[in-house]
C-alpha cells in the first residue's frame, strides 16, 4: 500500500505540473508572486531572442563588408592585330560601381573564347574562360603603363574567331563590371613586302617594293587588301599614311618636308569577312627629302661707277626661301670670275671698291636658296662697265 500510494503521488505531481504548464507564460509572468517577476520576464526575453536567430544558424551566408563598392568596367577597351599576336588593350576604371571615385583595384583579369562562325551575341559567360590574371603589382602576362594595359595573344589557330572581354578586380579578388566584347578572326598572315625602296626629291619621297602574292603557309594569297604605309619622323612615333589600303605596289609620299630624314615600312593585308589581316613589317627604309630646284636667275643687274667703286644693283628674287645673293667679277684680261661675297649679300644691292680706274669690269649675280644644299641659280645677265 505504501509503494501505490507513493507512485500515487508522483503521478499527481506529474500531472500537477502538466497543468501548470498548460497555463502558459500568462501564469508565469502572472500568477507567482511579485518578489519573483524579474526571473519569469528574463527567460522570456532569452526564448524571443532564440527564435528570432534560430532561422540564421541554419545556412552559412558569404561574408560581404558592407562598404565594398566593386570597379566600374573598363575604358577605352579596345582589340587590334599586331604582327603575329591579337592585342587587347584598355584604360584602368576611375570609378566604383556607383560613379564614385574608384579607391580599390588590385588588377584585371582577360577572359577568352574561341569559336568558328559564332557572332559574339551567341556566346555566354560558360563560352570564356580565364585566359590571364595581370596583377597591377606584378604584371607577369601583361603590360601596365600608369592607368594603360595591355596583353598580347600570341597562341592563335588560323580559322578560329576570338572573343575577348576584361574586368578589375579588388584587392579581395572580387570582380567588378564587364567591358564589352570585342572579336577578330585569325587566320594565315601574307607574307611580308620585300625590296622596299625610298627614293627622296623636293618634299616627296617615292616609294616602291616587290608585289605580295602567297601566305605564310604557302598558298597563293586571293584575297589580298593591298599594302599599308608607315612612316617614322625622328624621334617620334609610327604614323599610318594610308588611311585605306593601296592597290598598287607603289607610293608617293607628298605629306613630308625637306632636310627632315623618313623611316618608312610596309605591310600587306588580306580581308577575312569585314576584317583585315597584316604581313608582318616589311624591311625599313630611310629617306631625306630635300630641295634640289635653285631659285631662278637674277633679272635685270645694273652696274654705275661712284666715287665709292662700282655700284651693283639688281631686282629682288621672287622666291620667298631666298637666302641672299652672290656677286661675280672678271676683269678684262682675267679667264674665271672671282667671287665678291664669301658671305651671301642680304639686299640686292653691293658696292665693288676694290676697282682700278680705266680697268673694265663685267659682273654677275646668282641668287642662293635657304636649303642646306644652298642650291644656286644660273648667273644673271652680264653687267659690264668702265671705271
């Protein structure tokens, strides 16, 4: 009896306690005494905290600063064919994501895709594939010059079309926006132009080179563009002459200067589709125009005997690269004329006061251009007095 009535009243108790629970956080917060209230309200402030986590511990999220603004695409991205390599190049962002100035870039990275016949709009972002990480610090595949980059493709297949697009990215490695996509075929270059051979005149230089006509694989070229002119000055930079391709295997290259020296090559270019393909450089050649045409003969030479000797004056040269004048003296007996000015005379005007009286004198005068050739008319008509 004394065991059933202790199990009794555990079974009491249990179901006591059950009823207290079924009075719910009312009776907790509610009906204990007052001395016990701060207890009840922390257990309940702790199981609201609960719940509203509880959804949170259940996926692991990847983790973001708040304040990461990723780079804006890049500018100026541009695709171009140089000799054996396709060369994409562009201008580092100046700006974030938002249009803020840019605070963040750690480098960029070249995406590739290679295809046949494919228009770019076809192609997804599976299509590419991470073709070169350049590390603003360590540019190992890349060129990096200030906010220029470049990178050269040099593993090419003839028949292929290459996509190319870029994007900066963070110091994190985050990237930011996508240029656009830029593609060029590729294919067998022409052979490069031979024999190139520069011929300068008076502000002209005259080219001309043996006529391309076979790939580099052999086959003959059908295809051909024509031929591309290039021209160095100095110091300076490779300027294209021919905006469009020529036909033919010869130039006249009017657009120069005399006494300054020209480095000229040449390149053959075939079409495929809307594109062209260039040969490879063809030998250098240089050339110096310079002025070979004297200025025209001094008119109208008038010589008067004065108490000084004897006075020469003549009509001015029209020419306006004029440098000055010579003046030429024989006289009556003497074979040659002897030269009176060593230095050239600015002004058509010169006094002789080394003469005899009752000597006979016939001079003449020449007009001497500015060129470092001082290129020299025919004499003017004789002048001949008695002093």
């Amino acid at each position: 009896m004394s065991k059933m009535s202790s199990r009794g009243q555990g079974s009491g108790v249990r179901r006591q306690g059950s009823g207290v629970r079924g009075q719910g956080f009312a009776h907790l917060t509610g009906a204990l005494p007052k001395t016990e209230n701060r207890k009840p309200k922390t257990v309940l402030f702790c199981l609201l905290c609960l719940l509203l986590l509880a959804p949170a511990c259940g996926k692991k999220m990847t983790p973001y600063a708040p304040d990461r603004v990723l780079p804006a695409p890049v500018r100026e991205f541009r695709l171009t064919q140089a000799g054996s390599a396709l060369v994409v190049s562009w201008l580092l962002p100046r700006e974030n994501l938002l249009g803020q100035p840019l605070t963040q870039v750690q480098g960029c990275r070249v995406y590739r895709a290679a295809a046949k016949g494919m228009p770019p709009e076809a192609l997804g972002a599976a299509d590419f594939v991470l073709y070169a990480d350049i590390d603003l610090a360590y540019p190992q595949r890349g060129e990096v010059q200030g906010e220029a980059m470049l990178f050269r493709d040099r593993e090419l297949t003839p028949g292929h079309r290459y996509y190319y697009r870029v994007a900066a990215y963070d110091q994190d490695g985050y990237l930011g926006g996508w240029s656009k996509t830029l593609s060029h075929a590729w294919g067998w270059l022409p052979l490069a132009p031979r024999e190139l051979k520069a011929v300068p005149g008076d502000k002209i230089v005259a080219l001309s080179w043996s006529p391309v006509t076979a790939l580099n694989d052999g086959s003959p070229i059908r295809d051909l563009a024509g031929y591309v002119i290039y021209r160095l000055s100095g110091a300076g930079s490779w300027i294209r002459v021919t905006p469009a391709p020529v036909v033919a295997n010869n130039f006249q290259d009017v657009a120069v200067l005399n006494d300054v020296e020209y480095t000229y090559k040449i390149q053959a270019v075939r079409r495929v589709g809307a594109e062209v393909l260039a040969s490879l450089d063809s030998p250098t050649q240089k050339a110096m125009p310079e002025k070979r045409t004297p200025p025209p003969p001094v008119q109208n030479v008038l010589a008067v005997a004065t108490s000084q000797g004897v006075e020469l004056r003549w009509e001015e040269s029209p020419v306006p690269d004029a440098a000055g004048y010579r003046v030429y003296r024989r006289s009556s007996g003497e074979e040659k004329h002897t030269l009176l000015t060593p230095d050239l005379a600015k002004k058509p005007y010169f006094v002789d006061a080394r003469v005899n009286r009752g000597q006979t004198y016939h001079y003449y005068v020449t007009a001497v251009d500015d060129s470092p050739r001082a290129n020299e008319s025919l004499p003017s008509e004789a002048a001949s007095i008695t002093y």
